[in-house]
C-alpha cells in the first residue's frame, strides 16, 4: 500500500473527516481503516524549517548591516564616501538589482519548485531596487519636494518585473509602493496637510483600499498576465479597506491631534457603524460564498471593532472586574463562535 506522508496536524484533520464519513455511512471501516493505515506522520517537516531558514538569514542579513554601521573602522571607511556622487550608489544599488532579478528568474527557471531561494534573491533585487531609486531622488532633487513620483516610478518598476518574472512577492512590493505612493502624492496635492479634499488619511484609504479590491475582484480575473496576482490583491485591498475603517471609528475625519482630544468619542460612533457592518458583510458574503479570505478577514475585523467600541465606552465607566469579567466571557463566546466554524468547515471539506 502507498504511503503519504503528512504531519500531526494534517492527520488529525483528516481522521476527523473518515469519522464524519464513517457517522453518516459514507465510508465503511475497513475502507477507513485503509486510509488512515495509509498515512505516515511526518517526522520533520523540512520545509518549514527552509522558510525559518531563508528568514533567519534575511534578518541576519539586516543586522549585519546594521551592525557595520556600528563599527568604527567601517564607519571611518564610509566618511571617505562622503564625496562620492549619488549617481554612483545609484549605478551600484541598480547593478545589484539586475543581478539579484536575473539569478532569481535564472533560478525560477532551472528549479521552479525551489521557491523560497528563488524569492530571497527576489527580494533582494527589491532592496537594491528600492536603495537605487532613493538615491537616483538625490541626483534629481531640485527641491520640488515633489516625492510622490519617485514611488511611483517603483511601481512601475515593481509591476513591470512582477508581471515579467511572475513574481508575487515583487507585486505584494508593488502593492505596498503603491499604497505609499497614493498618501504622498495626495499630500503633496495639499502643501503637505493632513486633508485632501476634504479627506484625513483613514477615509483616503478607505477609498484606496475599495478600489483595490474592485480591481482585483472584476478587472484582474479577466486579464491573462494579472490573474495569477488576483489572490494577493484581493487579500492586500481588504487589509488596506479594513485597517482604514477600523482607524477611522477611532479618530474620524479629524486631522488635528488636539481636535481630536476634545471631541467626545460617541461623535464618531456613525464611523465605527459603517467599519462593523462593513466586517459582517464580509463574513456573511465569505461564508454563503465560501470565501474564505472574505470571511476570516470580516471575522477578525469584526471582533476588533467590538472589542474597540466596548474599551473605548466601558473602560472609564465601570468598575475594573466587571469590565475584565465582560471581557473574559465575551471571548469565551467568541472561541465558542470561531470553533463552530471551524467545525463547518470541516464539514465543507468533508462533504
């Protein structure tokens, strides 16, 4: 008999779902006995410890470099720099780029499966990308303090390689450039106010995130080149519409810190509506849908809300225990909520 490896987790999912079956007179024994005689418990999982591994040596990376400049031989090394022109950091930063991109698509190509490799060299052509695009900022400074276009010169760039290299992680890149893009050039559109048109940065991004995610439901599911990128689209655009409204049913539309402090919190209280019916639309489109990335989002969106309204009304206006024994037996009924649909989707799967 064939044997497949699985880990502890996975067998245990999987025995849930021949019991199910075997309760409702799908499967008989013997025929259960089979399947779970034909799974081995992984004793290692070695893939995770690959991505620990490519993550350590990322960090290690950074703190090496942090860690130069720290050192005093490399700091009296790095004065010598000083006069140097910023076009040659620039050309330098760009020359690790190209050569970072070219042995990731190099490597992609002759091992595809080796994807953690191939995206640690990715992201290091982001880095260099990135480094060469701030100082290329320098060269042309001519104090426009016009930023934003250099952001969005890294989006085209961002998008341009993602696309060419089918890369996802240089368009989660892109995505995260473009967010940054979209709040500087609106806030050099305002001499560098914290409103534009009317609007502080949360309602600016609600609107941001809307469009993301608009886009990614309806335009990049029918373009050839952009599908394979839709998932990480709809996830980033959800995030980005979520995390907005949360943190405008805080602070509102004020862009004055001291406005702000002297406004009672009830006058924001239409905002923390629209962020918690925005979260159960989610969960309830994600779980008729089954779509799971709707639905765990609203999920957490949803208790974040809750819990956001409940210290920002309760908190001064009674007695501490009470408050944390609230606190306690409300996620009692949350726990008791996430594990009937963990159970539900136990039976999706099983169905």
């Amino acid at each position: 008999m064939r044997k497949y490896d699985v880990s502890k987790q996975e067998k245990q999912s999987i025995d849930d779902i021949v019991q199910f079956w075997k309760k409702e007179n799908l499967l008989d024994e013997q025929k259960a006995n089979e399947l779970m005689d034909s799974l081995d418990v992984k004793s290692f999982d070695w893939g995770q410890l690959a991505r620990y591994a490519f993550w350590i040596a990322l960090a290690s990376l950074v703190f090496a470099v942090f860690s130069l400049f720290t050192d005093a031989s490399f700091l009296a090394f790095v004065d010598t720099l000083y006069e140097a022109p910023n076009i040659l950091f620039c050309f330098f930063f760009a020359a690790v780029a190209v050569l970072f991109y070219t042995l990731g698509f190099r490597y992609k190509k002759r091992y595809p499966y080796k994807n953690l490799s191939t995206e640690t060299m990715m992201l290091i052509g982001v880095f260099g990308t990135a480094a060469c695009i701030g100082f290329m900022g320098k060269v042309l400074d001519k104090d426009t303090m016009h930023y934003s276009l250099l952001f969005l010169l890294s989006v085209v760039i961002y998008g341009f390689l993602a696309v060419k290299l089918e890369s996802k992680l240089i368009w989660t890149f892109m995505l995260l450039a473009l967010g940054v893009w979209f709040a500087t050039e609106t806030a050099y559109h305002s001499n560098w106010g914290f409103k534009f048109w009317g609007m502080n940065y949360p309602l600016r991004f609600t609107i941001f995130g809307t469009l993301i995610t608009a886009l990614a439901v309806w335009i990049q599911p029918r373009s050839e080149k952009l599908q394979v990128f839709q998932p990480i689209s709809y996830i980033v655009g959800l995030i980005y519409l979520m995390i907005s409204l949360w943190t405008l049913s805080i602070f509102g539309n004020y862009a004055d810190f001291y406005e702000w402090t002297t406004v009672r919190q009830y006058h924001m209280f239409y905002w923390g509506i629209l962020s918690t019916a925005v979260s159960v639309f989610l969960v309830v489109y994600g779980l008729k849908a089954k779509d799971n990335v709707s639905r765990e989002v609203g999920f957490v969106f949803l208790v974040l809300n809750i819990y956001t309204r409940y210290v920002e009304y309760l908190w001064d206006n009674i007695n501490r225990a009470v408050f944390f024994l609230i606190l306690a037996v409300s996620f009692w009924f949350v726990g008791r909520w996430a594990e009937k649909l963990w159970n539900k989707r136990k039976e999706e799967i099983a169905g």
